[in-house]
C-alpha cells in the first residue's frame, strides 16, 4: 500500500530538503574557502619568517639570528619553522644542511617561491626566496628556504570547517524546529475546520460558515456545495418515498377490498366479474411498482453494459404492433409515421422503449371522451431523433409542462399514477435530450428528442407532424 504523508510532513519535507541541499553547498564552499585562509595566513607567516631570516644573516654574515626571529621560528602560526640560509655562490650559511627541493627551475629574485616537498618523510610547505646581497666585497645571490609541516596547517583549516559547518547544521537544526512548530501552527485553522464537521450530526449539512484561511476557502466552498446538493438530493429522495407509499396504497387497498368482495360473491357470475375487477387491480398495482422501480433506477448512472446500439425505427414498430390491438379495441385510430431507413442509436434500448409506451399509454388514459385518434411520428434532425405522440383528446399546451411532466402530479385526476410523463422526461435527459409538449390547436402532441451519439442516415422523405 503507497504510504500517504500528511500535509504537515509534506510542507516540511519541501521546505527543508532543498534548504538542506543549500546548506551542504554552502558547507562544502566554506570547507573551501578554510582550506584557502589557512593557506594564505600560514604562507604569509612562512614568508614574515624567510624575510626575518635573510635580514638577520644579512646583518650578521650568518653568525647569529635576532632573539625576536628565534622566537619567531619557535612559535610561527602553523608550528616550528625549519630553515636554510646559502650565500653567494651557494654557500653554506646557516640552518639545517639538508632542505627539502622541489621542481628545478630558474627563481626569480625577489619572488618567493611556494611548493610541497617530502621533508624526514612528512609532507611540508616550503618558501625559497631569493635576493641580491653583498658580502665582504662580494656580491651574489643569497638563498633563504623555510618550510612547516602541513599537519599543522591542515589541522587549523580542518577546525575552521568544522566550525562552519557546525554553524550551518544549527541553523538548520533550528529552521527545522521552526518549520515543524511553524507549519503545525499554521495549519490549526484546517484542524479546526476538521474537528468541527466531526462534531456535526449525520442530519446537518448546513453551510460551514467559520473563519478559515484564504487558502482553504475553495475546499470549504465545495463542501458547502456538495452539502447543498446532497441535501437537496436527500429531500427528494423523501419526497419520492412519501410520495411512492401514498401511489401504493390505493393500489393496495383496492387489491385488498376487492380480495374480501371476492370472498363474499353470491354466485358464480358475481364471482367471475370480481376476479377480473381484482386483476386490473392488481395489474394497476405491479404497474405502479414497476414505475417506481424504473424512477429509481434512472436517479442512478447509466452502466455501461445498459448501453447498446441499435435501430430506434425497428423498435418503434415493434412497440406499436405490441400496444396498437389494446389501442384499437377502444374504437381508437392508431397510426405509425416513419422513416423508411434505419436510425442507428446508442443508448439503453429497455428504458426508451418504456419512454415510448408512457407517452402512448399516457395518450389513451388522458385522452379523454373525444378521443379518437392517436399518430405516433419518428423523424430525424441531424443527430437527434425526434418522437411525437399526436392525439385529439383533450387539449394540453405547453404552460402545462410543469404539472403534466412532474412527478406524482396530474393536470387532471386520473386513473393513472403521475409517473409515466416523468419517466419519458428522465428517459430523455440521459440520452442528452427533453421531452416538450407542442402548442397544437386540438387535443395535445409530445416531443421526445434523443441525441443519436453518431451521424444518422439521410432524412426522411416525408413531411413532419404537426
């Protein structure tokens, strides 16, 4: 399982690390620049040395060094200085016998000369200088080399860096303590914030109104908007339950009155007259279950396995040869209008065929007395599909929308349950479409668009219904 860090370890881990990157940088560079100053200062004093040297023996042909210049070769920063002072000619003045050399080359006068060199076997940092002298009426050049051991040298830049370092290790030592206090402190506000939703009851989704930081301000907006929508959606599903168990009961009153009817019938055609009030009954009342079911089911996303292509033309006629017998036997026209090519859609295939029944069913229960008609059309406007249900009942206009196409409501009481119109509504927007009543000047026509989801065959070769 991936190990989640939490805000405080991630702000601290971004801010410190590259601090730390920042500070091994600048520790190697004062490494560096200790190594450099130990260089120069103990090369500086090598050469206060060499110089205090080459007066001295200038000054006493080599006899005798100052007492100043003894105590400076004793205690020189970087530790005891070894010497060797040749006159003209190279000869032999004073010092030990046996200097250290280096790389052979022509030295310049008056420039002194640094190298490194093997002396007794430790490393050591030597000077030779060379000046121009007279002595007893000869005149040459004087050589003057000195040179310390690198141990000391070494061991005063190590205590310079070290003293850097240490330095920089606790400045970070102490970002580091005030980035982890600081960060926490910071982020009280988001544990406050935190601490009060946990304290809230499952029932309040009221809107989280605490002062919280700029920052934090989109995260409380969108929980204030999905606790506005997951109430609205909370008190809709209240409603439909309320609403669903007042549909069911009279259904299920009615089974049951007509049941306890049953029981008393007095002769076998009484009898058999009830058995069949009781099965409408019953069929009215696993009608309204099953809308109910398909009202809940489209409050829920599509599956993808629900989805499937096929030809909406192909099962239009086949809904209207399965409805058109019930439709005839009550002295109705029915009639079928459409094109003659196939309308390839992507959709779930059973919910628009329920979509299509409702609005044909929903034609035959509030048509009223006068009806006498019902045209059902299916044409194509580009990559929409277009299905009207046309009768000549009673009149329905388009200022009606919100009663006709509610849910659990009716313009007019009827037989039915109020759901079949909602369901066609619900049907269409999942397919990226509506459902609309036109303005017609007798009886009432409904529109169910649906978006196709690909590029339909040519248009019909007829002229819409209106």
């Amino acid at each position: 399982m991936t190990r989640v860090f939490s805000l405080r370890q991630r702000l601290f881990i971004l801010i410190l690390v590259p601090l730390m990157l920042m500070g091994l940088v600048l520790g190697y560079w004062r490494v560096a620049v200790a190594q450099d100053t130990a260089e120069e200062f103990f090369d500086r004093s090598l050469l206060s040395t060499a110089l205090a040297i080459s007066r001295d023996v200038a000054i006493s042909g080599g006899d005798a060094l100052l007492p100043s210049t003894s105590d400076l070769i004793k205690d020189a920063a970087g530790g005891e200085v070894f010497y060797h002072a040749t006159g003209p000619g190279g000869i032999y003045v004073t010092g030990y016998a046996y200097p250290p050399t280096g790389a052979e080359s022509e030295i310049d006068p008056d420039t002194p000369h640094y190298f490194m060199a093997e002396y007794r076997d430790e490393g050591v940092r030597v000077l030779k200088i060379v000046e121009r002298v007279t002595s007893d009426g000869v005149s040459g050049n004087a050589t003057v080399t000195v040179w310390q051991r690198l141990s000391e040298r070494n061991r005063f830049a190590t205590q310079l860096a070290f003293r850097a370092v240490g330095l920089i290790g606790g400045l970070l030592l102490t970002l580091a303590l005030v980035v982890w206090f600081g960060v926490a402190r910071g982020l009280r506000p988001l544990l406050d914030l935190q601490q009060a939703i946990e304290v809230r009851s499952p029932d309040d989704l009221g809107q989280i109104r605490r002062p919280i930081p700029i920052e934090a301000q989109g995260i409380v907006e969108t929980l204030n908007r999905l606790f506005a929508r997951v109430q609205d959606s909370m008190t809709a599903q209240q409603v439909f339950i309320s609403n669903a168990a007042h549909q069911l009961r009279n259904p299920a009153a009615s089974v049951q009155s007509m049941a306890e009817s049953l029981r008393d019938a007095q002769n076998s055609e009484d009898q058999q007259q009830r058995i069949e009030d009781l099965v409408v009954a019953a069929r009215a009342s696993t009608r309204v279950t099953e809308q109910l079911l398909s009202m809940d089911r489209l409050r829920q996303p599509m599956p993808g396995n629900r989805r499937s292509r096929f030809d909406l033309s192909e099962l239009l006629r086949t809904i209207c040869a399965d409805m058109g017998p019930e439709v005839l036997s009550r002295n109705i026209e029915f009639e079928l209008i459409a094109t003659r090519h196939p309308i390839e859609m992507t959709g779930d295939r059973v919910f628009i065929a329920e979509a299509i029944k409702n609005m044909i069913d929903n034609a035959t229960k509030h048509g009223g007395p006068k009806l006498s008609s019902i045209v059902v059309c299916l044409r194509q406007d580009g990559n929409k599909a277009l299905i009207t249900v046309y009768d000549d009942g009673k009149n329905l206009s388009p200022s009606e929308s919100e009663t006709a196409l509610g849910r659990f409501s009716q313009v007019e009481p009827s037989q039915g349950s109020g759901l079949g119109l909602s369901i066609v509504s619900a049907v269409a927007e999942r397919h990226g479409g509506n459902l609309v009543i036109d303005q017609v000047e007798i009886g009432a026509s409904l529109t169910l668009s649906l978006m196709l989801q690909a590029e339909g065959e040519s248009e019909p070769h007829w002229t819409p219904f209106r």
